[in-house]
C-alpha cells in the first residue's frame, strides 16, 4: 500500500478519486468506488433541487460508509444557476460531507468568502480543479484544502491555457503546500506511479470509470470506451470559451464544422445539450451527443467491477515503481 498526505486526509487505502460526472456520477457508482477502497464522486448538478441532493447524499451513505467527495461545477450554463451553487454548498455544509471537487470559478468569487468560511467551520475539505499555477496558488490563498491538477489530456472542461498533466503537476507542487490530485490522462497502475513520481499525492479520473461494471450507462458506450484509442478525442467549443474534450463521433464533427464557418451560440448550443448527452448515455446511441472522455480512452481495454480496477491498478503502480527502484545503479 502507499501512503499518502490525502489518503491519510481521507483515511482511504488507495490514492484514486472518482472526478465529477454529469449525468453518470451518482449514488450506486460513487458508493461502489468508495467501498472499493478509493473516493467516488456526487456530481451536484445531477440533482434539480434541494430535496433531491440532500436524498443523494443520504442514500449515498446508505450504500457504503466510506468517504466520498461531491463536486460542484461553477461553470454557464442554462439549467444550473448561481442559487443552485450557493444552495449544493449549503446542503454539503449541513450534511457535512467529506470533501467537494469545486470547478470553474472558485467559491470565494462565484459565492462570497462566507460559503469557503461555512464549509470550514463544517470540517468540509475543500479542493479546486484547476489547469494553472496561478488559480492554484488563488485556491490555496483563500483556504481550500488541496489542488486537482487538471491537464489538458482530462475529459470535461480543460483549462483553454492547454497544459499537459506532465507539466501542470510538478508545476503546481512548486508552486502550493497544499496537498495536488493530478488529473487527466490516468486510467492503469502506470500512469497512477507516473503521478506519483510527479509529486501528485493521489490521481483523479473519470473515463475510466464509465467503463466499469457498476457504471450506469448503457453497454453500448463501455463498448465504444474500449474499442476506441487515445487520438479519438477532441477539444470543442474553443469559440465559445467552453473548451471541453469529446470523443469524435457525428455530433462532434457537426459542432466542428459549424465553429468553423463562424456559427455562433445559437447553433452550437441545441448540439450539445445537456439534454441529449443523457438521453445518449442512457440509449447507447454513441453519435447522438458530445461524449465528453479524456485521452485516457486509449488506456480503457476492460469493463472491471470497480473493486477489480482499483486493485490491479495499485497491483500495477507498485510493480512499476518496485522495479525502476530494483534497476537504480550507483
Ligand atoms: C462524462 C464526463 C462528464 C463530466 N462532467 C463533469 C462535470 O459535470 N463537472 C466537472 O467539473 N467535470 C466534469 N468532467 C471532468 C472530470 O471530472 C475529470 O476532470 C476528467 O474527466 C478527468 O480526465 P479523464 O476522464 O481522462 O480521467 C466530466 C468528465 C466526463 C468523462
């Protein structure tokens, strides 16, 4: 096993998180990653309104007594607004949950100081996902509790300053003493003993867990996951600066197309519905919608129980980090 300063925080046997999911990151897969011995994830956004994030949560709890974090996205957008920030923040709070993955505008700006001092004087550990040093040394200048080092290889919304994960961890370590989650690109044992040697003190993904048993998406799309490689993702929504990384299908190439000739909001918007991407998830219609995945794609050769995946992952991790340590000549 490998100690670190967040499974120690956490008191959770491996370093690997579970990262925010629209859609997909709710109860029955966040509470299966915990009791597999790493942290799921409770994507706030899944839920309209106060009653039905206060029941995630508790029923999240239900499922396993391991920690677990819940992310709040602080990005535009049509459906969720400032009142439901303030409000997912306030329910973490009084459920006193054990850690949020903020991403976007960081709480003290998009909320007021008074949200960061709530959640505090809760015991809430506080993280930002960001893509750059000075957003980092921002977090940790305002109190949160640790870094999510995001890379440009991540899945969702990259930062548009485009910084790969092999330069923004060991970037960011330099740069803050708060514990760093390097994200973006990790998906097997290898990548996750890369991290380390980065200095990352846990790794974070998302793809990879769509393709795990306990996932609630259709097979069609796990399949998809396995059978594509790492060049088939793609940034979209450059123009609109809402960068976000998808796999190439025929929605994507569609919203390509009409970035490309100029068109603006008002085209781009219906193709990348909310709406549609979870209607696909749930059809298995792999051209339907904006399949957001990292190019960590190219490492997803199996549908694992979540429990499998951790294990041979830190299996993996430890044989790598053994045998460069075995080969070390004076
Ligand atoms: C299907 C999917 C949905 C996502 N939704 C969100 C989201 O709502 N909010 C967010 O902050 N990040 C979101 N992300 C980004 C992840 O939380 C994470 O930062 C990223 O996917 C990590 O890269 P990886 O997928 O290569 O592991 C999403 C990622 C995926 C794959």
């Amino acid at each position: 096993m490998i100690q670190t300063k967040i499974t120690e925080m956490f008191n959770i046997k491996y370093p690997i998180l579970c990262g925010a999911m629209m859609w997909i990151a709710k109860p029955k897969l966040c509470a299966a990653i915990s009791n597999a011995g790493g942290m799921g994830n409770l994507t706030a956004a899944n839920f309209e309104t106060e009653e039905d994030f206060r029941d995630a949560i508790r029923e999240t709890r239900q499922l396993t007594d391991k920690p677990f974090m819940v992310n709040v996205t602080i990005l535009p957008s049509v459906r969720v607004t400032g009142d439901h920030h303030k409000m997912y923040l306030k329910v973490c709070a009084e459920e006193k949950v054990d850690g949020i993955e903020v991403s976007g505008a960081p709480v003290d700006k998009a909320c007021g100081m008074e949200y960061v001092d709530m959640l505090k004087k809760a015991g809430v550990k506080l993280f930002h996902k960001v893509g750059s040093v000075r957003h980092a040394v921002h977090a940790e200048k305002v109190g949160y509790d640790g870094i999510y080092a995001a890379g440009i290889e991540e899945g969702g919304h990259p930062l548009d300053d485009d910084v790969s994960t092999m330069v923004l961890t060991p970037r960011i370590k330099e740069a803050v003493s708060i514990p760093v989650v390097t994200v973006g690109g990790i998906a097997n044992g290898r990548t996750l003993a890369a991290a380390l040697m980065l200095g990352a003190d846990a790794v974070m993904m998302a793809s990879r867990f769509m393709a795990t048993r306990e996932c609630e998406i259709h097979d069609n799309i796990k399949q998809e996951l396995v059978n594509r490689q790492e060049q088939d993702t793609t940034l979209i929504c450059k123009s609109i600066h809402l960068q976000g990384r998808a796999l190439r299908n025929e929605t994507v190439e569609c919203v390509l197309e009409t970035e490309a000739r100029g068109g603006g909001l008002e085209e781009i918007i219906p193709l990348i519905s909310g709406e549609k991407c979870r209607t696909a998830w749930q059809t298995g219609d792999v051209n339907a919608a904006p399949m957001m995945v990292g190019q960590s794609i190219g490492l997803i050769h199996s549908i694992p129980t979540c429990a499998e995946l951790l294990k041979e992952m830190m299996q993996e991790a430890v044989e790598r980090i053994n045998f460069v340590q075995a080969n070390i000549q004076s």
